[in-house]
C-alpha cells in the first residue's frame, strides 16, 4: 500500500470547512443556512473588472510573466502611492490569490524547523502553509479583554529564538477585526530590526478600516526596507475571491529574486483574472465608500445584536468583516455541529466557524466562534435571533 506523507497526514484542516457536510445535510433536509462561517462577501464584483473579461477578444490565453504582467505591477504599485506605499513594479511578484503569496514567502525566507511568531486567533491557514512548509508556529496570546490589541513586545521578545525567522501579522485581523496601530506597527519594527527578522504583514483587508481610523501599512515604515513583506490580494477589495490573484510586495531584492524563483516554477499567475484585476483598479471611490458605510452598519448591528444575549461576549472590530464571540457553551465545536444536525427556528439555522481552529495554543478559544458579518442586515438580525433561541435549547 502507497503512504501518505508525515507532512500531508499533519495538514490541518481548516476549520472554516470542516462543517461543510452537516450544512449539506441540512440543506438537503430543507434547512435554510445562513453562512457566518466564511468570508465571501455578497457585496457585488465592480462591473469594469466583469466588463474588461467579457468585452476580451483574446485568441489565445497565454501565459503571463511570472511575476505578472508589467502593466499590471506598474498600475499596482500606482494604487500603493495612492495609500501612501511607494514601491516600484519590481517590488511586486503577482500571485495566485494571497494565498500562494503567503506559501511563496515562507518558502522563501524559512527551512524546516524553522519558527514564524504569529499573534493568536490569527487565520486559521496560516498554520496550513507553515505545515506545508514544515515550518513551526509560535504563538503569542492576544486577548478579547484586550480587543485583541497587540501583546506587549516583550511577549514577543521572549518568544524569539535563534530559529525565528519571522513575525506575521494580519492587519485588520482575521478573525479579530483589529486594526494595529501606527504605535503598535513601530514596536514591531524595532523589534524585527533588532533581531533581524521579517515582518510579513497580511494585509488582505487594508480598506476595510472602520471608524475614521487608516491602515498603517509596514511599507510606510521608514527603515523597514529589508524587514518587511507584504502580502495582498483582491478578493475582498473587489469581492474577487473566485478571481484568485493576490501579490507579494518588498523592497528586499534577495527575497523578492528567491520568491520570483517559486513564481516560476509555477509559470504565471491566472492570465483571465489579472485581466479583471488590472481592470479592477479604476473601480470608483464610491464603490468603496458605499461597502464601508455597508461594513460598519452591519458590524454595528452584529454587536449590538449579539451583545443582547445573555453570557455572549464579543470583541468590537476596527476593521475587515470578523468579530470573535465568547458563547456560554463549553465546546463551540460540539455547538456548531449540532446547529446544522439538530436545530433550526422555523426551517432556519446559521453556520458558524468555532474559534479554536484559529488558535494554535491547544485548550483556548473553545466556547469562541468567528463569525463573518458578510449578509445584509435583515438576515444577521434573523441570524442572531437563531444564535439566541439555540443557545436557550442547547443548554436547557
Ligand atoms: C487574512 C487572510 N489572508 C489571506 C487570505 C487568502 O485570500 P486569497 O487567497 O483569496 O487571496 C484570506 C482569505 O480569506 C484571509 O482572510
């Protein structure tokens, strides 16, 4: 009998999925499911990035360059001046969503063995890729008390051995909400540059800043040329999910030349979708601004909502479309499970991502769940309302 690796036998599996089959079963039953568990926004893809495919008269899909086509790196890096990043289109390698963008930098910057201090909750497929890289997560605890603000340096500091290599963070945070600070970004660029290591921030959800509060990017950093990495996508900036193009963005040239040699040996990234996402950079400012004002209405709503609960506590978010709740449940895997295999209110029930998927540190995060706030209001209201009723039947 053939065997499967140590390394695939170690995958993870993502929490956000693995309740996909009892959600099949309900529906099968007749259940409507109202998906909290995953971050794929109803929010329509700008009509110039459906246009520029559909108005395409190409003959011939052919590859593109590797580190992506220049036209697109040139009008990519337009948009970073227009955030107030100043790179070049050499300090961009487009990707495959952020996703290989992420597998290509810890390809490049890590050996096996080697450690990657993240803070937790942090996306749950960060450890997928460092599994698959064979490289070790090293936790350090953010706390909802806190908002799941960054944990003092010196939490980091401790944790730091002659294997790290890395600090990532996800700024806004999935699945907190976040948004570090320009204070907090400074204390973790003293501490890289101290011990020389990289900064890789994942910074998927840049635009999703609530508030009146602006992302801090660690490209603006000055003196961070080296240190820092970004990693990027248009899946939720143009709800693009399906288009799969993200990008790596650094001005450190050893790095960005090892990450171009990942990028070849995987040929190009999608020719169609770079179409749409070069496209995607004239969406208006409307656009945006009409999300975000959809954005915080909607997180408003969640809180509010889920704060009227009896024993549920919940994190206010800053940014991206997640927010954590502590639920008076013990096991919020056991809970989530029995949403979709023995209730409903009224033909409904909701689908949750139980949080300790997003931890690395075992035994925390049990009675927490993520919940994406990616449904209009009505059905997070109708949503909260099931959360509520199924609580006073799980636990009676
Ligand atoms: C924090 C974060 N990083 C990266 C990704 C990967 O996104 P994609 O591969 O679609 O660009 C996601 C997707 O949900 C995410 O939430």
């Amino acid at each position: 009998m053939p065997t499967i690796s140590n390394k695939g036998i170690a995958m993870p599996q993502s929490p956000i999925r693995k309740l996909v089959p009892y959600a099949e079963d309900a529906k099968k039953r007749g259940t409507k499911v109202f998906h909290l568990n995953i971050g794929q926004p109803d929010i329509k893809t700008p009509k110039v990035a459906l246009d520029a495919i559909k108005n395409n008269d190409i003959e011939v899909l052919a590859y593109s360059r590797s580190e992506g086509s220049e036209e697109y790196r040139t009008k990519i890096a337009a948009y970073y001046a227009k955030n107030d990043i100043h790179v070049s289109a050499t300090d961009i390698i487009v990707t495959t969503g952020g996703s290989e963008a992420l597998l290509f930098t810890f390809g490049s910057i890590m050996d096996a063995g080697d450690e990657v201090i993240i803070p937790e909750p942090f996306y749950a497929n960060y450890n997928g890729f460092s599994t698959a890289s064979g490289v070790k997560v090293v936790p350090v605890i953010s706390k909802m008390e806190d908002n799941f603000a960054l944990p003092p340096i010196e939490e980091f500091e401790k944790l730091i051995s002659p294997k790290t290599k890395a600090i990532l963070i996800c700024n806004p945070g999935n699945p907190t909400g976040y948004l570090y600070s320009k204070e907090e970004i400074q204390k973790l660029a003293a501490i890289v540059k101290k011990h020389d290591l990289f900064l890789i921030a994942d910074e998927v959800y840049r635009e999703f800043a609530y508030d009146g509060l602006t992302h801090y990017s660690v490209m603006q950093e000055a003196g961070l040329e080296e240190n820092a990495i970004v990693i990027d996508s248009v899946s939720k900036r143009y709800s693009m999910c399906g288009a799969r193009i993200g990008c790596i963005v650094s001005k450190n040239k050893d790095f960005m030349a090892t990450a171009l040699k990942f990028a070849q040996a995987r040929l190009s990234p999608p020719t169609y979708a770079q179409i749409a996402s070069e496209a995607a950079l004239e969406t208006p400012q409307s656009y945006f601004d009409d999300v975000i004002e959809e954005y915080v209405e909607r997180r408003n709503t969640l809180v509010s909502e889920l704060q009227r609960i009896d024993g549920v506590r919940v994190a206010n978010p800053k940014g991206a479309f997640y927010c954590i709740a502590e639920l008076p449940v013990e096991s919020a895997d056991d809970f989530a499970q029995w949403l979709l295999e023995k209730f409903d209110l009224n033909g409904k029930t909701i689908m949750v991502a139980p949080a300790a998927g997003f931890y690395s540190t075992p035994g925390i995060g049990l009675n927490q769940v993520r919940i994406a706030y990616v449904l209009n209001k009505e059905d997070l209201i109708t949503a909260v309302t099931i959360l509520k009723e199924a609580l006073k039947v799980y636990n009676a």
